[in-house]
C-alpha cells in the first residue's frame, strides 16, 4: 500500500485497530484496501453508512478534505495510539 508519508508502524496499527472491529484479519483488510474492495468494511455498516461510504470512496477530493479536518487527525491520532 502506498502510504503517502504516513508512518507505516502507524499505518499497521490502524489497521490492526479497524480489522478488530470489523472482525477480519489485519493482512485481509489491507489486501482488500490495496486492491480498491471494501468488502469487509461494508459488510460490517448498515446499508446508510455503506451507501455514504461508497459514495466518498468515489471522490477522492471528499475523501482529502475530510481527512484534513481537526475531527478526522484526533481519531486519526486515538486509533494510531499516538500522543
């Protein structure tokens, strides 16, 4: 997966933290994330929340400013165990 400058320590325990709460492995989701699926996420949301997330992974420019709001770095931070 590129990661665009994110550190990758950082990067897997994201990933470790969303596969938990989705109930598949770390190695899964990043396949599926590196290969454009979102299967696992998907099928974990309820059909509101599929929808709206389909619908931002189809414009990356939604994506970039969601990512860069205080709200999206402070859970980024949260999850990531970073202080």
């Amino acid at each position: 997966m590129n990661n665009n400058g994110i550190d990758p320590k950082k990067l897997s325990g994201l990933l470790n933290v969303v596969s938990k709460k989705l109930g598949v492995s770390p190695d899964k989701l990043r396949s599926e994330l590196e290969a454009g699926k979102f299967d696992s996420a998907l099928s974990a949301m309820n059909r509101n929340d599929a929808a709206k997330f389909q619908q931002a992974v189809n414009n990356p420019k939604m994506v970039e400013r969601m990512m860069s709001t205080p709200q999206a770095k402070a859970l980024y931070k949260k999850l990531s165990g970073e202080k």
